[in-house]
C-alpha cells in the first residue's frame, strides 16, 4: 500500500522500503495521484465513510472533486454499495482520480495501517560485508565508476589489461555510425513515450530491431504489452517474433499469433534475425544475445541518466564498432538539459553532447551518495568498537540505533545528526575510540567532495526490515476499574432559582462551567482566570461518578438540557443533567419564570442549528426571543464543531482571539491563529475588549472537542479549520 524502492520500470524492490518517513509518504501521494484507485481501495473508502460521522460532509468533498458523477449518486445515501455492477460502473469510475477520496483513502486507511516505527533498530550496511576479516574478501564489477562509494576496508583493483575499457566504450559510441534523433521529428508534443519509439524505429531507413529502454521512458505499457504492438506494426519480412522479459525477470519470445515461450525453448533462439529485441530497467545488465552484426539499437536517455547505466545499456550490442550502432533519442526536456549541460543554446545535439551530460549526472550522483556513505561508515566504525568492548547479552542493546523520533528531534532547530556532528564538527564520543583513522579517511573524502552538510542523507536511505514477531502470546484483558456513579439529587437551589431566578452566591450547587473541566486532561492548557464564569452547571451535572485518583475525561455528560432565567436585561444559563431535568419540568411550568430548553451541539453540516434555544422549549419562548451572547461558551463547552453563521464566526474569533481575516504588517499572528494582546490593541481589530484572553486558548477548546468527540477526527469541520489556524470564507457557510 506505500511507495517502495524499485530496482526499475516493473521491478520493485523485494521487502525494501524507504528510511525516511517524509520519502514514502510524498511518494505514496503522487503514486496515488497518478495511478487513482482500484475498485477495491474505492470499495474500502465508502466502508470507512460510512462508519464515521462526517459521511455527508465528506462525500460532498468526493462529489465536487468528481463532476462527472450522475446526479443519482451526488448523495451518500444515493450509493447502494450491494450492487456492485451499478457501483463500478456509475460511481467508482467519475472517483477514480478524485483527489479528496484519494487523501481519505491514504489518511484513514493506507497510513494508519503502513506507516510504522519502532523505538529502536539494529541496522547494517555494505560497510559490514566489506568489513576486515581473517581472510580475503573479493568481488566483482563490470564497471569502476562506484568505486569512491566503497568501504574504507575495500579497495577497486583495477587489473592492467581492463585499464582502457572505459575509454575504449566511448570510442566506439562516439564513432560516425552512432547518432542522436529529436524526438520531435515522430512525436508532436514531444513526449518520449512507447507510440513515439515505435513510430521511431519504424521511421528509420534501415530496420531497427532492438530497443534499449534505460532511461525508462516507457511506462504506460508493460514489456509484453509494448512487444505485441510493436510486433503488429513491423512487416513480416522483417520480424516474425518479439523477445522481451516477462513480470517474472524471465527471457521470452512471443509470436505473431501470441503465443509466448520461454527464450530458451523457442525456435526463435537460433534465429535472431527474425525477431525484435526489447529491454528496460534491470534486465539490461547481464543480459546477453547473440544479436545480428548489422543491428540497430534505439537506446533512450532519461533524466539522471549515469554513464554506468548508459555504456551498460549500450553493451547489449556485444559487437558495438564491428558493424552494430545504436541512436540515441530523448524527450523534448531531457534535450534541453542536455544543451545545458553541453553550453550550446540552441542546435543539434550530438552523441558527444549526450555522453557528457552523463558523465555529468554521474559526478553529481557520487557526491549525492557520499553523505549516505559516510553515515554508514561512522554507524560501522560504532558498532566495530562496541562489538569488541562490550561483552555478553549487553553487546546487541549496545549497538541499538534510535528509529523513532518526535516532530521536535525530526525537525527541530536543533536537529543535526550524531555523524554529522562527527565528520564536519570534528567531534568525538567515546563508542569511536580506537577508530580515529578510518573517521579521518571518511573526513577527508568529504573534503575531496566538498560535502558541507548531511541534511539529505536520509532521504536516500533504503531498508529492509527484519522482524521476529514472537508468535507465543498470553493475553490478560484488564478492564478499566469499575466506578460508582453519583446519586442524582435535585437540590433546593436548583428548585429556588426555578422559582424566583435567584443564585445563592454561597452554595457550591452552581459552579462555572469550564471550572467543572479541572479534574479533565483539558485543564492543562486553560486560562483558567480568563474564561467568563456566567455560564453555570449544577453539581448533578457536574458530577457523573465518585471522585477517582485519575481524570475523569471518559466521564463527561453531554450538554442536552439548559434551563434560562431573565432578569432586567441580562439572561441567565444553567446547564442541567437529564434527572433534574425531569424532575424540575412540572416546577418550570408551574412558576413560568425559567425556562427550559432543549440544546445540542451541531456536529454536522446538514443538521440544523439549536444554539438559538429555541426548539420544544418549555414554556415556548416568544417572536422576539434571541439567544444570548454567551450560548457561543455553551457551543464551545458542549463541543460544538460547525458554526451556524459567518457572522457568528467573526464574533467566535473575536471571543478567542484568533485572526478571522488576512492579518496587515502591524499584526503579529502565532501559528495557530491568536493574535498577541499587543497586536490586539495597536491592530485595527475590534477585539479589544471582546478577547479575554492573554495566551492562546486554541489548545483548550481543541482539547474540549476531541474529549467531547471521543477522539474522532473533526479536522474538516469549521472548528477543525479554526483550530489548524484556517480562515474560513464566506462562501463555506
């Protein structure tokens, strides 16, 4: 489900993944964003949509990404899931590629499961293989142009009879019968693509037999599939059959009439002249064919291209120089870099051109290698040392390397790697003693490459991962322990305020109600003498069970029940339980003075607002009934999550502080939206005395929400985009 290395086109890695996780979660967006979704990540999308409490708002996300949905289906509850035929035909196919059912697949489903870390790991490198030993050890390679990459302990020895290979190769690719083709003389937009090769190779006077996709550019067709169409296009004179290599990194032959065979075992072996050749990726080293002396190979150049993979590439032609010759082509941007590259603004590229850009990508892949090598090198001298000096069932933990990191240590100020520190700063740690030559020689080839920092030598880093699970397993469930609730009680107060609207100062019976959060995991982060004490909750309310040594965060009653009492001009808000509730309804309609309101905290855009109090109001409230100004410290103590109006927006963000519109100069605004007193009282904001706070309460109210939601996301919410220091336009309302 996430991004992995791939060896080439086709050809991933087995059981490799990227070190970094920044690596693989930008490489699994776009993956995503170009390739869209199967029918069964649609399928798991809509599963996990309709489990959560936003299906409405967020299928509304996936409708607008997706205009070419029929209108029967513009609606969550339109989708009849059951019917698959109708689902990949009518519903499936316009959400294919639409970017906001992308992100809810990847955010919900692909990440949460993928994405993983452990405390700690044990890691080793070629460092290690290379590592000094009793005896030799040796090795083998066509090519020396990684030889600056190798560990200390290992040397390139060059013997004296393959000293002028590399020249030798050049040679013969820089020979008259060599040459470059723009790729404009067969393709418009100048895209190199598996149309534009074909159309290539059949364009040329003499036939093109063989292509040679190192720059893999062909990518929206697999070999068999590029084979078969390029089969159909050649004459019969020319070719009878194709050979390629399957999904499986096997040699085949595939005839006209689509039979496939292995290479091996076909009677295409012993007649090469009759076929067409074509290789990519991985398979262009180490294969050998017995190719025709006259053939002709187009060899593509991609972007980063490396004189290594190159002369590999052109290689195949075992005979290059003796009668075979190869033409090299490119897309319309790689040649632009290639005239970069060469200092030419404008002309013909030419095979020289070509082979020193390579030679070019090939110096800047080297030095783009050397901090990872050089990490790599410190990590072994470390674990050279510790595997010496510390015995027994200690040495393993010793050599353990920290995985798991915080946003703080990941990108931190004052984040720098312990090898960097090492290598640049010239410092030293006692895991290194004894080993000061072997860090010298890695300081020194720095040096050469003039390596000034190692800020991207994670982002290379590749691994494959090793776990023992331990399958043995002895589980204990351990429930939370059981609490006793709190008797319900209707106290006297609460009866006399029904009655007269009278508060007694001294009862502890009323209390604020945000101080009724102090025994919560909220409290932390709250101002506790900036929040306004006119909204109350009774002790019924408050108390749900009896007082514990932990938080009571799994034990907060939701806010249903609200009972106002006016006098002169202000309005009075006690917030009560559903007992008192009950119990006080015949006193409300006996005295008349208070009423009772039904309250419920929007959680969702399509539900309709009862901030207003007045729904089933007991008694009804009149025409000219208003709701208070302190229902917004209701929404927010109930958890409220969409906000009715962008009025009450604008006044929401005046209550909290929080910038409500694109700041000016003079305005200094924090990452999450608060608007320092300072700026408050220099800026043309009217918040002055709207703002009681001093410090930033979006950490409390984001606190309130997630105890209140249970921890279910609200991110796309209106309080979610307030909180994440958004500002919301008009038209979201």
């Amino acid at each position: 489900m996430l991004a992995v290395p791939y060896h080439a086109k086709d050809n991933p890695a087995p059981r490799a993944e990227f070190s970094h996780p920044d690596v693989a979660i930008v490489l699994t967006c776009l993956s995503y964003y170009y390739g869209g979704l199967s029918d069964q990540q649609i399928y798991a999308s809509f599963e996990a949509l309709l489990q959560s409490d936003f299906a409405a708002e967020e299928y509304a996300r996936w409708v607008k990404d997706a205009p070419g949905l029929p209108v029967p289906f513009r609606e969550v509850s339109g989708v009849n899931l059951s019917n698959v035929e109708q689902c990949r035909r009518d519903v499936f196919r316009p959400l294919r590629s639409a970017k906001s059912i992308i992100d809810f697949y990847m955010a919900n489903i692909v990440f949460p499961k993928e994405m993983k870390e452990f405390p700690n790991k044990l890691s080793s490198s070629g460092w290690d293989i290379a590592q000094e030993k009793e005896h030799p050890t040796t090795g083998f390679s066509g090519t020396n142009d990684s030889r600056y990459v190798l560990p200390l302990s290992i040397a390139q020895g060059d013997l004296p009879p393959q000293l002028p290979t590399n020249a030798k190769v050049l040679d013969c690719l820089l020979r008259p019968e060599n040459s470059f083709v723009d790729i404009r003389q067969v393709s418009d937009t100048g895209v190199l693509d598996a149309e534009s090769l074909i159309q290539m190779a059949l364009s040329r006077e003499r036939s093109v037999r063989v292509i040679l996709d190192v720059g893999a550019q062909v990518l929206e067709l697999r070999n068999e599939e590029m084979v078969r169409k390029w089969l159909c296009l050649v004459p019969d004179s020319i070719a009878q059959a194709a050979i390629f290599f399957d999904h499986n990194n096997e040699l085949c032959v595939s005839s006209r009439d689509g039979t496939v065979d292995l290479f091996l075992v076909s009677p295409f072996a012993k007649q090469m002249d009759k076929c067409i050749v074509f290789l990519g990726g991985a398979n262009l080293i180490g294969t050998h064919l017995d190719l025709p002396e006259d053939s002709i190979a187009i060899v593509t150049v991609g972007p980063g291209l490396t004189k290594d993979r190159l002369m590999q590439a052109c290689w195949r032609l075992r005979k290059l120089g003796k009668g075979q010759s190869v033409v090299f082509c490119c897309s319309v941007e790689v040649q632009r870099r290639i005239l970069d590259s060469s200092g030419k603004i404008r002309g013909i590229i030419e095979v020289a051109d070509v082979l020193g850009w390579c030679i070019a990508n090939t110096c800047a892949q080297t030095k783009k290698c050397i901090p990872l090598w050089a990490t790599q090198g410190v990590r072994h001298q470390r674990r050279h040392v510790l595997s010496s000096t510390v015995e027994g069932g200690q040495r393993a933990t010793s050599m353990l390397e920290v995985e798991a990191r915080s946003l703080q240590q990941r990108y931190g100020s004052e984040d720098t790697q312990r090898e960097e520190q090492i290598l640049l700063q010239n410092t030293m740690e006692e895991s290194l003693v004894g080993r000061e030559k072997q860090l010298a020689d890695i300081r020194a080839k720095c040096r050469e490459f003039d390596i000034a920092s190692f800020g991207t030598a994670t982002l290379q880093e590749e691994q494959e991962r090793e776990l023992s699970p331990e399958n043995e397993r002895e589980r204990q469930v351990e429930l939370p322990p059981a609490l006793q609730p709190c008797t319900h009680s209707v106290h006297h107060d609460v009866r006399r305020f029904i009655a007269d609207g009278v508060i007694v100062q001294s009862s502890n019976v009323f209390r604020p109600a945000f101080a009724t959060l102090r025994n919560t995991s909220a409290f932390e982060y709250c101002e506790a003498t900036a929040w306004p004490d006119d909204l109350l909750v009774t002790a019924d309310f408050a108390q749900t069970v009896e007082a514990s040594n932990g938080l009571s965060d799994s034990f907060l009653r939701p806010v249903n029940w609200v009972v106002s009492y006016k006098y002169e001009k202000r309005i009075q808000l006690v917030v009560l339980s559903p007992h008192e509730a009950q119990e006080l309804l015949p006193y409300i309609r006996r005295h008349k003075h208070a009423s009772l309101h039904v309250y419920s905290p929007r959680l969702n855009v399509s539900v309709k607002s009862l901030e207003d109090l007045s729904f089933c109001a007991v008694p009804a409230v009149d025409a000219s009934w208003s709701a208070p100004k302190i229902v917004r410290q209701l929404n927010i103590f109930a958890g409220q999550v969409y906000i009715r109006d962008y009025e009450e927006y604008q006044s929401l963000c005046k209550f909290l502080g929080l910038c409500s519109r694109p700041p000016d100069d003079r305005t200094k605004v924090e990452c999450d939206g608060f608007i320092s007193p300072l700026s408050i009282a220099m800026s043309d904001y009217n918040i002055t005395r709207a703002c009681p706070f001093t410090t930033s309460p979006v950490a409390f109210v984001r606190k309130i929400i997630a105890l209140r939601r249970k921890g279910q996301s609200f991110k796309n919410s209106h309080f979610g985009m307030i909180l994440s220091g958004e500002l919301i336009l008009e038209e979201h309302f």
